[in-house]
C-alpha cells in the first residue's frame, strides 16, 4: 500500500513537472511568430537558369513537405525559361533552313541544273 502510495505522488509530481514545463512556468506572454523558412537558393534574376542553378536549388522543408509558394515560383520560372529557348530554337531551325534552301537556289543555273563551280 505505501509503495502504490509512493508511485501516485511520483506520478503526480511528474504530471505537474511537464504541465508546468509546457504552460512555459506562468509566462502570460505568448511565444514570439517565427517567421516562415524561405527558399535560400533562389534561381538568379539577372541571368538564365542554368544546369548548376538547378542542381543547386534546396526547398526547406516545413512539417507538411515543401513550401508549395517556392516549388510553384521555382518551376514557373523554369517552364517559362523552357518555353524561351524552345521557341528560341525553333525559330533558329527555321533561319537555318530558310539559309540553306536559299544557298541551295544559289548554286542552281537558270536551267535548273547545278552550276560547275558547286563540285556536286
């Protein structure tokens, strides 16, 4: 009986240790806001995305996974630099071929066959 005796005070004494503990010791005063981790390695504003801006690119991780704001920015940014140099390219294949279809016709003779000088 008094050892059933001593663990009810033990655990009693132990109950209000943490209550106290959690309730921060009578403080009234709230715990401060910490602001939200940000993304640390943002993509540069003044140059392209590059291969090693990516590699290098870190989300913080909060208690749910990513911080769906920075992954949303990050991968605006990299579609719309994408969208860039496909169209960019595009219109380079299309200077490319129009440049070689124009030399094509310029090493033609009137009559449609190829001059002597093309070594065809």
């Amino acid at each position: 009986m008094v050892m059933f005796l001593f663990l009810v005070v033990a655990l009693a004494v132990v109950v209000a240790a943490v209550t106290l503990a959690v309730v921060g010791g009578g403080e009234s005063a709230p715990l401060p806001e910490v602001a939200p981790e940000r993304l640390h390695d943002p993509l540069p504003a003044d140059r392209p995305v590059d291969h090693a801006d990516v590699e290098s690119l870190r989300f913080p991780v909060t208690p749910r996974g990513y911080r769906m704001a920075d992954v949303d920015d990050a991968l605006g940014r990299l579609a719309a630099e994408l969208a860039e140099r496909d169209a960019r390219i595009a219109d380079l294949e299309s200077a490319l071929a129009g440049a070689r279809a124009a030399a094509h016709q310029g090493h033609r003779q009137p009559d449609g066959t190829e001059g002597a000088e093309d070594g065809r």
